[in-house]
C-alpha cells in the first residue's frame, strides 16, 4: 500500500485529485470513509474529480453515470465499472493498494 493523502486534505463528501506511481486517482470522503478510485470514467475517458457524490456513489460529470465507490458498478450501465482500489487509514494518513482493485 502507498501514501496517498491525509484524511484532512479530503474533504467530507469532497474528492482530492492524486497521482500514484503514474496513475491519476481520486480521493472520496463520504463522512470520513475514504474510498479511492481511478480518475478517469470507463464510459468515455473523462476526469471525474469535478463528478458529484451522492448516496455512496460517483457521478460522472459528461454524461452522469453514477458509479457505486464500493464496488465501481455503474447504476446507469451496466457495462461500464470503475475501478476502485482498496484503502486503508493509518491514522491521518490514507493508503491505497493499487496492486489489486476492488471489482474483481
Ligand atoms: S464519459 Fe463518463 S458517463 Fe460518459
């Protein structure tokens, strides 16, 4: 796992853009539960730190697909999953296994 963020720099239900090993990833905080996924929507590519949380999902900003941030699957199509990786807080600090994701 590796060092992401603070919990403090994500705000709640608030989102923090980071780039992980060459990977754009977003940071969810829904009432200080932190939920990473990729920044970029399977449907057609775009960056979601601008989407809107609401009821534990994601939503994309083009198109407005939401996507559950426990398991990725998409509300709106089923055949498009975003890619959630699992997070672990130590303390303050957020970490995230990009080794694996949560969808398999
Ligand atoms: S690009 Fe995200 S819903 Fe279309």
């Amino acid at each position: 796992m590796i060092f992401a963020a603070k919990v403090s720099e994500v705000p709640n239900f608030g989102k923090k853009a980071v780039t992980l090993e060459g990977r754009e990833i977003l940071l969810v905080n829904i009432k200080g539960e932190i939920f990473a996924c990729e920044n970029e929507c399977p449907h057609q590519g775009s960056p979601l730190n601008a989407g809107i949380v609401k009821d534990g999902h994601l939503s994309c900003p083009r198109h407005g697909y939401r996507f559950d941030l426990k398991s990725g699957h998409c509300k709106d199509n089923g055949e498009f999953t975003l890619k959630i990786f699992p997070v672990k807080l130590l303390g303050e600090e957020i970490m995230v296994d990009l080794g694996q994701d949560n969808n398999s």
